[in-house]
C-alpha cells in the first residue's frame, strides 16, 4: 500500500470502527448478535478498499450489498464442491440455482455502488465486477468471522481481555503507531 495513503486508511477504519462501537453501546447493555453490527463494518472496509470511499450505513445501495452478501454467504454453505467442479454451476439442482441467483444479486449490488466507474456493455467491466465480488466477499466474510470468533473468545476468558489489552497497548506505545492511543483518547 502507498505510504501516504496508510494514514487515509488508517482514519477510514477508525471512523467506521466507531460507528460499530456506537451501534454496540445503542443496544444499552441488553443482549444482541453483533454479527449484523461487525457485518457492516467488514462490509464497508471492503468497499473502501474496491472503490476509495466508504458509504453511508442508509446507503440503500449498500444495505442491498449488505444484503446480498447475507443471502449469498447462506446459499454458499454447503456448496464448496461447486469450486472443484465448475460443471455443477449448470446442473438444475435447487441449491445451484440459489447460488446462482444470489451471486447475480451480489454483482447487480456492487455495480450500483459504482455505477460512475463501470459500463455495464463492456466486458472487461463485468469481469472487473466479478473480481470485486471475490475481493469484498473474501475480505468482508473471513474478517468478520474473525473478530466474531474474537468477541467470542474475549467473552468467554476474562484473562484473555486483560492480557490482550495490555499487549495492543504497549505495542501500539512501543513501535510509535497512534491509531490505538488516539482511540483511547477520543
């Protein structure tokens, strides 16, 4: 990543990560998934890194993308033969055919996101879409599953928030990066 656009980057998710930290404390200490509160925020560090800026969580575009992504990531359970053997994508079964559906919606939601940069005749275009399905899939699924399973983890040990806390905390003092201690600080 360029230099001058770690800074940029760096901002960007501490902006959106204190929109999922309010979202969190709107809850008011009752009991609730963050798995749609952490979707959002991987969702939209996704998009920021396909398309340079982040979008409103009223976005309707992007709540469809939200969306989208949901329904395809539950058609996809179950359905990882179809990466081995690309032949199944036409047989008439029901689940290929949600899938398939599904992926469709993914790519018409990240097109209407960046409507301005994409011609929808060109194929380059529509390939370009189907590498960014990939990306924002990638990236938003795999590390949202990650903080989930370290909310989880952090939950379940108290230890384990202490000793964490105390190491992100002298890491950050140590190597002179800020973006934690300024969080702190805001």
């Amino acid at each position: 990543m360029n230099e001058q656009l770690i800074p940029k980057f760096e901002n960007e998710i501490k902006e959106e990560l204190k929109l999922l930290v309010e979202s969190m404390i709107d809850e008011n200490g009752q009991k609730f998934d963050p798995f749609h509160h952490v979707h959002i925020f991987t969702t939209n560090i996704a998009c920021y890194m396909c398309f340079g800026k982040r979008f409103e969580h009223t976005n309707p575009a992007f709540s469809e993308l939200v969306l989208a992504l949901r329904e395809f990531m539950k058609a996809y359970i179950g359905s990882t033969m179809l990466n081995f053997q690309p032949l199944m994508w036409y047989l008439p079964i029901q689940k290929v055919k949600s899938l398939r559906t599904s992926h469709a919606k993914l790519i018409t939601a990240i097109s209407k996101l960046n409507d301005e940069n994409l011609s929808h005749d060109e194929p380059q275009d529509m390939e370009f879409s189907y590498q960014m399905v990939d990306l924002i899939i990638n990236c938003s699924e795999t590390v949202c599953a990650t903080i989930l399973w370290t909310i989880v983890h952090m939950a379940q040990n108290r230890h384990v928030q202490e000793q964490h806390g105390l190491t992100l905390l002298f890491m950050m003092w140590s190597s002179g990066t800020s973006l934690y201690l300024r969080a702190l600080q805001s």
